[in-house]
C-alpha cells in the first residue's frame, strides 16, 4: 500500500472519531528494509521512522541523516542498559522504556550528556511471559518513579497480544495514559492501525503495509 494511501486512511479515521486532523503521527518501521526501499519514502518526503535495534540503526541512519538532516528515528525495540547511551544519541524518542533498571541509567545518562529523547513506557497489556512491558498493576508506581527521575516521559506504548482484538488494549492503554496526565499512545501497527487512531493514537508504528515484507 502506497504511504499516502496509509495517510489518507489515518486521516479518515480521525474524521470519523471526531479528532483533529494530523492528531496522529505515522512512524514508518524501515527495521530490516533494504536502504534503497527507505529511501524511496524519504524521497516521497516522509521524516519519521522507527527501528527496531540500536545495533541496526546505528548502522544506517547517519549516513540517511547526510542528506535528510530533519530525518527523525524512533526506538520501538527493548533496550539493554550498556546501549542506552548510544540509544540517546541516535534516536528522537524511545518507545521501551519498560523497567527501572533503564529508567535509572537513562535518567544518569541524560544528566551527563544534557539530553534524553522523548520517553514512551511500554506496557504489557495482555500481562504476556514472553513480551517486554510493565504490568498494569506497576504502571502508575512506574511513571512516578520516572517522573521523580525527571526523565521526559510522554506516553505509553503497547503491542497487543496476537489474537485478541487490539481494541481492547488500545483503550486500555488511553485510559492508563489518561488516568496518569500522559498525551502521548503509541499504538497501531500495519494490521489495526485504524483501530488505534479512533482509539486516540498520536502515533503509529506501521512497517510493512508501507514497505513491504521484511527481510527475514
Ligand atoms: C516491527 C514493529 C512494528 C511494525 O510492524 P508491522 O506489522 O510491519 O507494521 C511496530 N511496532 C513494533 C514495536 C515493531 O517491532
């Protein structure tokens, strides 16, 4: 599906949820995408991307960053500690911050170097073993936490389990972010990011209904 075929669908169901247009974002995931498929869509003039690990972006946005300078990259993957600060280098905001461990380094990395990107906490809505995110129950008591870091946390980010309807966890997770003053959902991926919008997404993360399947 072309991108302005993506973006008019977003804008679609802004309309129908009654939100303004342009309320949501769209993150085109380039993870695992041949460079010459990534820079089609910087090409189309498309600025907001998302990866998935540090190693990989590390490796091919500062040479994009050359000819696009206003080029900006999301981290939607886990992040390691002993990455976090070239995480803060490379990337304009981080949708994994899921643990305190994390929290702690970025927010000693943060002061040391005199930035942070924006923070998304990501949370475990369907309560998975095998998937990253706080709890429910640890939500609140984390963003304190991060809060009294001062770490810059915007949002909540989550990645429903595969067979259930996202809708449910997507209003779940606008309530969680309501609940505690956050603006910021990112929720929505190639399969459901229309149900996101009209749940209140300011961004979606959508991989391969733009580019196409990955690589492996
Ligand atoms: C890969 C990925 C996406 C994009 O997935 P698609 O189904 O290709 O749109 C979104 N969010 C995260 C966290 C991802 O890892």
């Amino acid at each position: 599906m072309s991108l302005s075929e993506i973006k008019s669908r977003i804008a679609k169901s802004e309309s129908a949820a009654g939100r303004p247009s342009g309320a949501t974002k769209l993150i085109a995931v380039s993870k695992r995408q041949p460079d010459d498929v990534v820079e089609a869509v910087l090409k189309e003039g498309h600025r907001l991307f998302g990866e998935n690990q540090v190693q990989e972006a590390a490796g091919k946005w500062p040479t994009f960053r050359e000819t696009y300078p206003d080029a900006k990259v999301h981290l939607l993957g886990p992040l390691q500690t002993n990455k976090a600060r070239q995480a803060i280098a490379l990337f304009d905001a981080i949708h994994s911050l899921d643990r305190p461990k994390l929290a702690n380094t970025l927010a000693r990395l943060a002061q040391e170097e005199g930035t942070c990107p924006d923070l998304f906490i990501q949370v475990n809505t369907g309560e998975e073993d095998q998937k990253s995110g706080v709890l429910l129950a640890d939500v609140d008591g984390f963003v304190t936490e991060c809060r009294a870091l001062d770490l810059p946390v915007v949002g909540l980010m989550c990645i429903p389990p595969a067979n259930e309807e996202p809708s449910l966890h997507f209003a779940l997770l606008a309530k969680l972010a309501a609940r505690n003053g956050l603006d910021g959902l990112s929720m929505g991926m190639s399969g459901d990011y229309e149900r996101a919008v009209a749940l209140g997404a300011t961004h979606v993360r959508v991989g391969s209904a733009i580019f196409g399947d990955r690589a492996y």
